[in-house]
C-alpha cells in the first residue's frame, strides 16, 4: 500500500473495551486477531499486532496492543465474524474503516462492523483480481444506477478513495458491489437471521414463479433485480407492521383482471410470505407482488419461445 496508508487505526468510532474489570480472551484466532469477553460481558472481537502471539484463553487481553475493537452486529456470531476477520490482511481492514467513515457520518449513523467487514473481504479479494489480471463484470451496473443513485454515488467515491492509497488501481466497476454492499446497510434490520430468511424465501419465491409458468426465469435479469428489491422493501414494511394498505378496490380490480396468471401466481405467493412471516398479507401489496410477476414473465415470453 502506499506510504499514507495507516497500519493501525485506533478504535475511535467503533465500540471500545469497557473501563475498568478484566477483558479476557475466548479464543485466539491468529497473531493479530482474537475473540474476548468485555468487562459488560459482551462477546468481542479485538485486533492488534502481535496481539494473539503467544497469548492463551483465559488470558487477560493485553490493551497496550489494542488496535480495533468490533462488537458484531445483525445477529452475526462472533466466531463467525472473526474468522473473517483473521482471513483478510489487517490494512484492508483499516483501509474499509477508514473509506466508510465519511458514509456514516453523512447518514448520521453509527459505523457497522458487518459492512466494514464485508467491504474489506471485497477489498482483499479484489486486489488480488487485479494483481492477477481477472476481470469481473458487474451486468447489474444500469440497475443500481437506476435504483440506488446515492450509494452508486458512494460506491465511486469509495473507489476513488481506495485508489489513492493502494498500489493497484481498482476498475471503476467496483463502485457497484461497494454501492450494494452500502444497500445492505441500509437494509440493516438489527438481525442477522432476518437477512437469512429473505434469502430462503427470494429463493421458494422464484421456485413457485418458476413452476407456475413452466419455464426457468433469467435471476440476472433487470426485472428480477426490481423484484428482489420490492420485496426487499415489502419485508422492512411488514416487519415494521406497516404494508401497504390503500384498499383502492378499482385498482386492485384492474391488476386482478389485467394479470390473471400473475394474480393467481401472487396469491400462491402470499401465502408463502404469511406463512413464513406468521402475518396477513395485505391486498395492495398482493396487488403489487402481481404487477412484478407479470413484468417478469412476460419479459422472459420471448427468450422462452426462442429457444
């Protein structure tokens, strides 16, 4: 990396060791990284040079070699988190921080150890794509741009920045997995498992679709990106009891009698979506869920019938 670029950036942002009582270790992951308990009896993962060398559970965390300290967040287990964590080399680490700093304050929020870890993983893997000459395409960039204009926005920024302190130069085409990766954040819910779950459910979805119109759908494709979206967003509005909920009976009528295929496929659908939500699922959003339907299958009729 070059000269400018931080080996170690103290733990000003994210949450740090708690004053006073013993902070000991669980676990030492490497050299750097280790798993501890905090003096509040939270479970935390602490980085520092040469912080695990040598060092054994049940030991108290030696402070002095204290670099950064994570609480992770969204449900994610700590085990988990700093197994990750030991995986990437400690300056991508810094260098996410340090990038995603001026995002948060921006948003008026505080950092999240998950994004700061997942752009570090994007950022150690996409060295080593450049420094092996691999190129990636991004297929989804024109949908992000359309979708989420401020986070693409970032997501460049972010690039530009990373640019600057690196030894590689990153193509300016990972703005678009950095900008999804601030989508998520967005989407943060607090809980891990509820992410878990989308994902189960995007994919049952897909099967059922699938299976009522007898043709695989292109999962790559523009209007399935709008469709994940949409029920991205249907599952912040229903887990904060808020779908919605106009009951405006013509235009309901009008989607039912437009789509008929879609509205039965949407019907089968939400009750999935009940199913697994444990709640009703309200006509407009079934409305809605069949205008996506229909928007996708009939942009997959003509590849369909070419082949």
């Amino acid at each position: 990396m070059r000269a400018g670029c931080p080996g170690v950036i103290p733990g000003t942002r994210m949450p740090t060791l708690m004053d006073g009582g013993s902070v000991d270790i669980l676990r030492v992951f490497n050299n750097n990284v280790v798993l501890a308990r905090d003096a509040g009896g939270r479970e935390v993962v602490i980085t520092g040079r040469g912080l695990g060398f040598q060092a054994r559970p049940g030991q108290p965390v030696d402070e002095s070699k204290v670099a950064r300290t994570f609480v992770p967040d969204d449900g994610r287990s700590p085990d988990n988190f700093a197994a990750m964590l030991a995986a990437i080399a400690p300056e991508y680490v810094h260098l996410a921080d340090r990038v995603l700093a001026p995002v948060w304050a921006e948003r008026g929020e505080q950092p999240s150890s998950t994004t700061i870890l997942a752009v570090a993983d994007h950022l150690n893997f996409a060295v080593k794509r450049v420094t092996q000459d691999i190129a990636v395409d991004y297929p989804l960039r024109a949908e992000v741009a359309h979708l989420y204009p401020a986070e693409l926005a970032w997501g460049e920024r972010i690039v530009a920045a990373l640019n600057a302190q690196l030894d590689v130069t990153l193509p300016a085409e990972e703005a678009v997995p950095i900008a999804l990766h601030l989508v998520n954040a967005a989407f943060n819910t607090g809980n891990l498992s509820q992410t878990y779950q989308m994902t189960g459910v995007f994919s049952q979805i897909f099967d059922v679709i699938e299976g009522a119109f007898g043709r695989p759908l292109n999962r790559d494709s523009i209007n399935t990106a709008r469709f994940i979206t949409h029920l991205r967003y249907f599952f912040v509005r229903a887990h904060a009891e808020a779908q919605l909920d106009d009951d405006r009976a013509s235009f309901l009528g009008a989607i039912r009698d437009g789509y008929p295929d879609a509205y039965r496929c949407a019907r089968r659908v939400r009750e999935i979506l009940e199913l697994r939500l444990g709640q009703p699922v309200t006509e407009d959003e079934t409305a809605y869920l069949t205008m996506h339907i229909a928007r996708l299958t009939q942009a997959e009729r003509p590849a369909a019938a070419a082949r």
